[in-house]
C-alpha cells in the first residue's frame, strides 16, 4: 500500500477529513460529476418508470414493427412493435436491483467478516480466509448458471445468488485493506483504553476502509451488471417479455442485421452506464488515494 | 523452498477436495432429475424408478460421492447420461478449444498492452498516455456479448471477413478455417485482458522509473528503449504476473461465455449444455477439471515469481 511510503499516513486519519481533503485539493473534475449526472438519471427515470406515461414495454403493436427512431417512437420498435425507449427503461431497473442489490448483499457480508478476522485474527481468520480460497477457486460462473437454472430465475433469486458468489472477492479485498490497519497506534490506544471490540471494527478500522470499500463496490455493481447481460444471453435472467438490458440486446440478435437500432440503444445505455460506474469509482480510489500519498 | 513448495502442495490438494465436495453437492441438491431428461417427461414411473437405480441415484448422497471420487481418483469421470459419450473424452475433445482460444487471446493482448504500457509509462500525463488510459477505459465498460453482437453484425454480416457463429472446424481438419474462425471469439476475450495488464503495467513502470537504478542506467547513457525493455519491464512484470494469476478464472469465465454465444464446442458450450439437460457426471466432470487447471495455474504463477524475481525466496 502506498500508505507505508509516507511515514506521516501513519497517522490515523478520519474518513470525513479524508474526503473533505480531496475534494478541496483538486475538484473531481467535470467527467465525474457528468458521470453521477447520468447514474441518478437512469434511477430517476427507472424509479418513476411507470408514472412518466410511458408506453407499456411490453403492449406489442403489429402495425409498427421495427422501426427506426421516430418522434413517436424515440429509440424506435423492436420486432414486435414495442417501444424500445420504454423497455430500455424499464429494463434499467433489472440492472440496478441486481447490481446494487447483489453488492448490498456481498459487500455486507463479506466486509463485516473481513472486518472481524483482519481484527481478531486467529482462527476466525484461519477457517475464513480458508473457505474464500476454496470459493474462489471453485468457476463462480459455473456455480452461479447451475444454481440459477436449478433454482429459478426471477428477479431476486438471481440477485441472491449472485451476492453470495461475490461474498469471498469482497472478503479478500476488505481484508486486505483492514489488516493494514489492524495494528496500528490508534487501534492499540483504543483497545487499552478499554473499547469493545464492536467499538474498535466500526469507530476504528471501518471508517478507515470504507473509502477503498465505496470505490471497489462501484467497480462490483459494474461486474454484476455485466454478469447479468452475460446470464440473459445464456437465457438465465428474467424471463421474456420483462425488458432487460441485456435480454433486449440478446433477442435484438435474430433481427440484426434488418434492424441494428435493436441492440444499439440497450447496449448504449448498459456501455454509459458501465463507463459512469467505473469513472465514479477510480475517481473516487484515485482521490483518495493521492491523498494518502501527498500528505 | 522445497519446503514452501511441500507445504502448498497439500493445501493444494485441500483445496482440490473442498471443490470436488462443491462440485458435487451443488448438482446433486439442486432440483431437476436426470431421468426426466433421459426419458423423456411421459415415460412411467416404473421405467424411471429402474433407471434411478440403474445410475445409482437412488444410493444415499454421500455414498454417491464415495463412489464418483472413488472413480474420479482412478481416472475415470463416468459417461454422460444423455451421449454415453465418456467425460474424459467430452473434456479432450472441448478443451483444447478453450486452450486455442486462451493462448491467441493473451498473445493478442500482451502484444498490444505490454508496448503500450512502456510507451505511456515513458512520459506519463503525456498524450499518448492520456489516450491509451481513456480508451482502456472505455474498452472496460464493453462487455464481451456487446462485442459479439456488432463484431459479427460488422464484420460477418456486412463485410463477410470472419465466418459467423457455428463455423468451428478442427484445427488438425484445417488450420487455416480454424483460425478465421477463431480470430473474433480471441479478439472479444483479448479486449478485457488488454485492460487490466495495461493498466497494471502502466502503474507499476511509473513506479519502477523513480528507481535509482534507473537514474544509473540513465547516467551510464544507455538507450530509453534499452533501459524500458531491459531494466524497466522485469521488475514491474512481477505485477503482471501477479495480475495474471487474479484473471485466469476471469478469462475462464469470459471463454466460457464467448464460446456459449459463438457456438463454438469449448468445455463452456459443453458445460452450459449439460446443465440444462441435468447430466450430472458431465457438468462434475467438467467444474472439477477447470478447478483443477486454475488452481494448478496459479500454483505455476506463485512458482514463477521466484524465477521472475530471484530475491524473492518463499520460507
């Protein structure tokens, strides 16, 4: 870590200041506050999805069929005369529900146990870190396409299932960053002065962490996305005809070469997305990195 | 250091135990019954029953897996339910395809990110560093199924330079066919590789050109393209390596995706395939044997360090 270069990082710094620092120091720059424009407007506009009166993503109307873009239309038809503006926004809403759903549920779990075994140490560490080898080296895609095709594919089971996949990649990372921490000065001090173990992990270690944990979830929500486009191809994430990204992209694949308009807007929204998640994160990582750094 | 290497030998093979109970259990609690498959869903319960015991799946669950690791541990992974084909035989027939693919694949990307990374590196903030940075980061945001998609829109459908998807021949039928075929599905899973070893090289060599023995080497009046090659590259390729190691279950991943949407008859294809039609031994076959090669892979990687980096001996 860059933070053992600088023998003054050695210094317990507050999360707070940290962040207040950075921004003070150098602005994030116009590309990131571009990119966390578009992230809060495809939630803004997939919450409000069904009290913007949109067109139903899924009326089919055989007298426009494959269209290009049309005032009426803005993104055009698909090959069942259903409004693509309105399935691409619709089909936001699988994207984020499984996104930041599934890292809510690996980044919970993963980063309270990495917490835990960075600080206790000893056996919890031991059989943990254990376990996350063993998971990690097990084809995760493998696991997640069997359990999803045995299991079900509705909205939330594969949500479920692949938060629990990432448990042991966020494990790893967190655990990484914490141990760093773990035995410095201040968490020492903390401990004589009698402080409860939940006390130390969470007042102590985790404000310390928490910026490389924002950066590494951001770049997750970005795989998970991805992992889900992947699934919908293999026909394994929710079923037609709920619109998402990636099984509009998949189906678009029969009609292509008729009408490329069909892949071409849900994969535009999924690659800006992607792009906007991924710029947030570095930025966020380089910061404060820097940071650390320059001190 | 034969030690060290003793001592990661057995976690080795713990590993490879917890992965074979994975393997195993994870099919097997799962719903679905492979006799539906095999029969088909209106044969009679008596023709279903005998088949259950005929394919030992009416044995309590650990007994079956005594009997499939006993089996395994002799060499043989059993056959599948629906082809009778030996899984062995499916995994040498799929495997080098994956192999083909990997190898093209990480040559492509090396090629391209290795030259980039010590151009950028040279002056970094410089404009070619700023161009390759933004455009790797934008190649990140492109996942393999987008490529597909417009690659073989663009360059099968409009341009016919590249056969389309389930153009697959051997490479010992011909070499030649075989390579067309395989140029995009290795040009898609080479792009997310480029990324992530430009990007870690990239940092490393910056890092690495602060060093004094670069300032030495500077002083002495040797060549920048004899100092970034020769002096530059070595140390910073432990991080590659490193990185290496942390992708290849990703790129794993990536092929396995990449051959499922090319029809192109990987151990993907295969195992996708076998999971939907609930055979068993292929999809344990399969998810044991690509265990194996990662865990083995990344076994060769940490052993390599040593070579890359002498000073580095493992206690």
């Amino acid at each position: 870590m860059s933070s053992a270069s600088s023998p003054r990082a050695q210094e317990p710094l507050l999360v707070e200041e940290s962040l207040l620092n950075a921004t003070r120091r150098r602005a994030f720059g116009v590309m990131f506050w571009i990119c966390a424009g578009w992230i809060a407007l495809v939630v803004l506009l997939a919450l409000l999805a069904s009290v913007l009166g949109l067109q139903n993503p899924t009326t089919e109307n055989y007298d426009s069929l494959n269209q290009g873009p049309t005032l009426a239309h803005w993104f055009g038809t698909d090959d069942l005369g259903r409004d693509i503006f309105s399935r691409v926004v619709y089909g936001a809403r699988v994207s984020l529900i499984v996104g930041f759903g599934a890292m809510v549920i690996s980044m919970s779990i993963g980063a309270s146990l990495a917490l835990l075994a960075a600080y206790r140490r000893g056996k919890i560490d031991l059989l943990v870190s254990a376990a996350s080898y063993v998971m990690l080296a097990f084809p995760a895609l493998v696991a997640v396409i069997a359990i999803i095709a045995f299991w079900g594919h509705d909205l939330w089971k594969i949500t479920l299932i692949i938060g629990v996949a990432g448990i042991p990649l966020v494990f790893r990372v967190v655990r990484a960053a914490a141990l760093g921490y773990a035995t410095r000065d201040f968490v020492v001090a903390a401990k004589t002065q009698g402080a409860s173990d939940w006390r130390i992990i969470t007042k102590e270690i985790l404000p310390n962490v928490l910026p490389a944990m924002v950066s590494f979830f951001l770049i997750g929500v970005a795989s998970v996305v991805i992992l889900e486009g992947a699934l919908a191809f293999l026909g394994l994430s929710v079923q037609p005809p709920t619109p998402s990204w990636g099984n509009m992209i998949s189906e678009s694949r029969t009609y292509l070469s008729q009408n490329p308009w069909l892949a071409l807007f849900p994969s535009l929204a999924m690659i800006l997305f992607l792009i906007a998640l991924n710029l947030i994160g570095d930025t966020l990582r380089s910061a404060l990195d820097h940071q650390e750094g320059k001190l | 250091m034969a030690r060290y290497l003793v001592k990661r030998f057995f976690a080795l093979l713990g590993i490879l135990f917890f992965i074979s109970l994975g393997a195993f259990f994870l099919i097997h609690l799962l719903p679905g019954d492979p006799t539906v498959t095999i029969l088909g869903p209106s044969d009679n319960a008596q023709n279903r029953a005998a088949l259950t015991s005929q394919l030992g799946l009416n044995l309590p669950l650990w007994h079956q897996y005594l009997v499939w690791i006993g089996n395994v541990l002799q060499g043989n992974l059993g056959e599948s339910y629906i082809t009778h084909e030996s899984v062995s035989r499916i995994i040498s027939t799929a495997f080098p395809i994956d192999l083909e693919l990997i190898i093209i694949s990480q040559l492509l990307a090396l090629s391209i990110a290795v030259p980039t990374a010590l151009a950028s590196a040279k002056r970094p903030n410089g404009l070619l560093d700023r161009t390759s940075t933004t455009t790797s980061f934008a190649l990140l945001a492109l996942p393999p199924f987008i490529l597909i998609v417009f690659f073989v829109l663009i360059f099968s459908i409009y341009l016919h330079w590249f056969p389309g998807p389930g153009s697959y021949i051997p490479f010992t039928q011909n070499p030649g066919q075989n390579l067309r075929a395989m140029i995009l599905p290795s040009i898609v899973l080479a792009i997310g590789s480029i990324v992530i070893y430009f990007r870690i090289l990239r940092g490393d060599l910056i890092s690495t050109l602060q060093q004094e023995f670069i300032t030495v080497a500077r002083s002495k009046g040797l060549s920048n393209r004899y100092i970034m090659w020769r002096h530059a590259l070595r140390p910073s390729s432990l991080a590659l390596l490193a990185s290496a190691g942390l992708n290849i279950s990703g790129l794993v991943a990536g092929a396995f995706v990449v051959e499922y949407l090319l029809a192109l008859p990987g151990l993907g294809y295969e195992i996708v395939n076998s999971i939907n039609q609930v055979d068993y031994l292929t999809v344990q076959g399969i998810t044991l044997f690509v265990a194996v090669v990662i865990v083995l892979v990344n076994f060769v990687i940490d052993f390599l360090f040593t070579v890359v980096d002498p000073r580095i001996t493992r206690e």
